[in-house]
C-alpha cells in the first residue's frame, strides 16, 4: 500500500509491534519484580503481545491520537516539525495506546476468570505503569518508524509540511 494511507497503516502496524513487545516483557518483569513471583512463560508473552498488537492496531486505526498531538502542538504554539511538536504527538500517542492497551488486554484477560472487579482492580494497578513505558517507547521509536515508512510507502508526511 502506497501513498498517505499506506504511511499510516506502516506506522501503526509497525509502533503496534514494537509496543506489543516492548510493554509486555518490561511490564511483565515490573510485575514480576514487585511480587517475586515468576510467571512469565513463552506462551504468556506471546498471548501478551497479539493480544497488545489486536488492541494497539484497533485504537491506533479509531483513535486519532496524532491529530489530538498536533492540535497541543498548536495549542503550546511549538514549531510545526520542531521536537516540540514531536514531544506532543508522542506523549498523546503514547497515552491513547498505554490506556487502550492497558483497558483491552486486562479486559480479555480478567473477565473470565476474575470478574470485571477483578479486571478493573488490575487495570488500576497496571495503567500508569503501562501509560509511562508507552509514552517513552512511543518517544524512541516513533520517528524511526515512521522514516522507514516513508522509504517503504513513498510517501514523506514532511514533504507537504515543506
């Protein structure tokens, strides 16, 4: 897929696996740490990260976190393709997937066997640790992804902007 569409769709495929992955094994071993109890397994982590990816992919598809970071950008009056433009679209970029991630996955996961108590008892536990390592993630990867997606789709957002 080519053209704006296809830039979109690289980008949230692509963020979407690196969050998938990242978040599930720092939070895992977060959790791991503050109970002492090791849980992780291969098929854990792996039912983690599709289920993180199927999330992060919906949200990133409905929620249209880039237009709500540009428009903080312009509220904050930063440069247009300066880094504080970047910071703002990162930060709510990171937020909207650390919530959806976070409210998704534990939904999938607790609802049949916990509850919903039991579920939202574990999104408040895990939505500002989840929230942080999104938005840093979001931060590093964010710009790396989306330059390989302009050489993979053809299409530079920046070039308009020019």
């Amino acid at each position: 897929m080519k053209g704006p569409e296809g830039f979109a769709m690289f980008v949230n495929i692509g963020m979407n696996i690196v969050l998938g992955i990242l978040i599930t094994i720092c939070f895992d071993l977060t959790l791991q740490a503050m109970t002492g109890v090791w849980f992780m397994t291969p098929e854990v982590v792996i039912g983690t990260i599709l289920s993180s990816f199927c999330v992060g992919f919906t949200a990133g598809t409905l929620v249209p976190a880039m237009d709500w970071g540009m428009k903080l950008g312009g509220f904050l009056k930063v440069k247009p393709d300066g880094i504080g433009s970047y910071a703002c679209c990162s930060v709510i970029l990171g937020l909207c997937m650390g919530v959806c991630i976070t409210i998704g996955n534990f939904l999938i996961a607790d609802l049949g066997t916990k509850g919903l108590s039991g579920a939202i008892a574990d999104i408040t536990m895990a939505l500002p640790i989840i929230v942080v390592y999104a938005i840093v993630f979001v931060l590093i990867f964010l710009k790396p992804v989306q330059l390989l997606g302009a050489k993979v789709t053809g299409f530079d957002p920046s070039d308009i902007a020019a």
